[in-house]
C-alpha cells in the first residue's frame, strides 16, 4: 500500500519549499533513527506513537534511511503513513548502503554500527547507478511506497568519487524521469556537502550536527554556498547526538560520550537558559532556522511523549535577552544569525 491519493491538506506547521519546488517541508521534521533502535531498543508500538504524535502535531516532512536499525526504521514508517493521504506528507531516504541479508539465523545486535535491532542483514556501501537504483527500489519496498520525494546520497565520505561520478548522476537522472521530485546529500561534515552544493546542481543538502547552538562550523563554507546557489539546507542533530536534549556527564555528542570540554559548554548553554525561562531544548530548535538557508530541523523521537516534547520546544517563544547573553558569555559568536524576538502575545517561534 502505498498511501492514499488525495488532496493535499495544510499541515499545521509552517512549510518552506526546497530550492525552486516542487517539494516543499514542514520546518519541523521527524528523523526516523530513532525509530530504528539508535542506542537503545525501541518496540514498534512505542515507534508507532511516536510518529502518530508528529503526525498529529502537524508535522508532514519525515526522513529515513536503510541504514537506521538495517531497514527496521523504513518498515515502521512505512507501516505508520500507509493510510495517510500521500499527496499530505513529504518523505525522504537515503542511498549508498546496500543490506545483504545474514545467512541463517542472525547472531547478536548491530549496536557496533549503532542500532538496536537483531544483525539481520549486513551493509554494503555502493555508490555506482545501479546501487543507487537498487538501493531506491528496496527502500520502496520495505516503505511498501510506490514513491519518496526526496534522495539523499548518505555518507559518502570515503566514497566520495564514486559518489560525485556515478551517484549524483544517477539522482539526477531519477529527478529528470519524475521518479523523485529533489535530490541532495546527508553528511556529518561541510566540506564535502560544499562541495556537492558548488558543483552538483543539488536541491537540499541534510547537515548533521555541524550547525547547532553549540557549534556552528557551516557558517564558514556550507551556508554561505547554499545562499549563494540557491540551495536548501535541513539541520540534522539539532541536539549533538543527545548532548543539547540532556547535557550531564555522559550524555552522547557526535554518536559517543562528550568530552569533558564539549560538555562543560553544554551545561553553560543550559544555565543560561534556564535563567531566561526556557528549555535548552527549546533554544536549540529555535536556532537553526534562524539562517536564510535552512529550510527545515530534522528530530528524532522514540515515543509519543519525545515527539510531543519536540513540537512543544519547537513552539517555544525564546527571549532576545537568551541570544545577547549567550554572545556576551561568548557562548555564541556575534556574526551568527539568532532567531526574532517574539513580541508580547504572538504565538509565533521567532522565525
């Protein structure tokens, strides 16, 4: 079942357009990584409420990948928006891995590659054409979808020329055919996402963690490119991994237990924001789209309770008084952009 055809409804949060259209986001979106089992085992009743929640907070952009719990996260969304009407909500996922399923019973977890869930299949990078079609079409199945509108090339770090002369090729001519309606990049870097926004004719890149309240790294070459060429960004790992949701000694930045420095930093952000009344959650949701780049913030959420936390902190009137004191702490450098100022009464989030 692919999701029933109907006319599209207004979602309840606001939507920005990637690029020139067709697809466009809400500015909130449902990371399904979470969902996948990342870190911790997550049952599919609790997956289920979490993207009902989002669905019912009026989020309509969620994103995916094989590579979140080997496949386990693209069956559960796909399961979750079988009967939402299709032409209502925005999907996404990702290329470049394939999974090969292991012989036999599966023998342990996938934990060493971050996930959860039974070692059911193993991954195996392929960036060439075909692997990208491939990979397209067995996302397509396990969605139980006839179609995404959106194709990340996903981490194509050490991949990266293959990537650049067969990948990106192969979304381009996916695009040209109607098959996906944009293509883009997801990376936990900015030099190569730079590089594919200067040189490919990307629609949407996806940051992850590189452009956060507790560093902002895309500011120097990642976002001044996309302004320039006209391309969108979404923000990933608003949050560092977990580390701006709950900083405390352990707590995980960049998918292993922060430094001490990274969350001594953190935990100076959260007082600062608890003297002006808010979540640290809160302003790290508000920041991203403070830039004229960023199109949308992607969240992860492992139960109905995380994802309406997220739609509340998301919703969250942030004082100018928090962005001036965070520059005068030297918590935050002066020349990046902040959020508006919500004026008395106005339910808006400081976009």
């Amino acid at each position: 079942m692919s999701g029933v055809d109907a006319q599209p409804v207004q979602p309840a949060l606001p939507v920005r357009t990637l690029r020139s259209g067709p697809v466009a986001i809400t500015e909130l979106a449902f990371g399904g990584a979470a969902i996948g089992g990342l870190f911790t085992p997550v049952d599919d009743e609790a997956a289920r409420g979490a993207i009902d929640a989002a669905w019912e907070a009026g989020i309509r952009y969620f994103d995916t990948a094989p590579h979140y719990g080997i496949g386990v996260s693209e069956r559960r969304l796909g399961a979750a928006l079988a009967d939402r009407p299709r032409a209502d909500f925005t999907l996404s996922t990702k290329v470049g891995r394939l999974l090969q399923p292991v012989t036999g019973d599966p023998v342990g977890d996938d934990l060493a590659d971050g996930f959860a869930v039974p070692a059911t299949h193993r991954r195996v990078w392929d960036f060439s054409a075909d692997g990208v079609r491939r990979s397209l079409d067995e996302s397509l199945a396990r969605l139980g979808m006839d179609r995404v509108d959106l194709v990340f090339l996903h981490d194509p770090d050490d991949h990266g020329e293959q990537a650049f002369r067969a990948g990106y090729p192969a979304l381009e001519r996916l695009r040209a055919e109607g098959v996906v309606g944009a293509i883009g990049a997801g990376m936990n870097q900015t030099a190569m996402l730079t590089r594919f926004v200067r040189d490919t004719d990307v629609d949407v890149v996806l940051c992850a963690g590189r452009y956060t309240l507790l560093e902002q790294p895309a500011l120097a070459d990642l976002l001044p490119a996309a302004e320039q060429r006209g391309a969108s960004v979404v923000v990933g790992g608003a949050f560092n991994s977990g580390l701006l949701a709950d900083p405390r000694p352990g707590a995980t930045y960049n998918y292993a237990a922060a430094p001490a420095d990274v969350l001594e930093r953190a935990l100076r952000l959260k007082e600062v924001a608890g003297r002006h009344g808010i979540s640290l959650r809160a302003a790290a949701l508000a920041f991203p789209l403070a830039h004229p780049a960023v199109a949308g913030v992607l969240v992860g959420a492992r139960s109905a309770q995380e994802a309406h936390d997220c739609v509340t902190q998301y919703a969250t009137a942030v004082p100018a008084d928090f962005w001036a004191e965070l520059r005068a702490e030297g918590l935050l450098p002066d020349e990046v952009p902040v959020p508006h100022a919500a004026t008395g009464g106005e339910e808006n989030r400081n976009r």
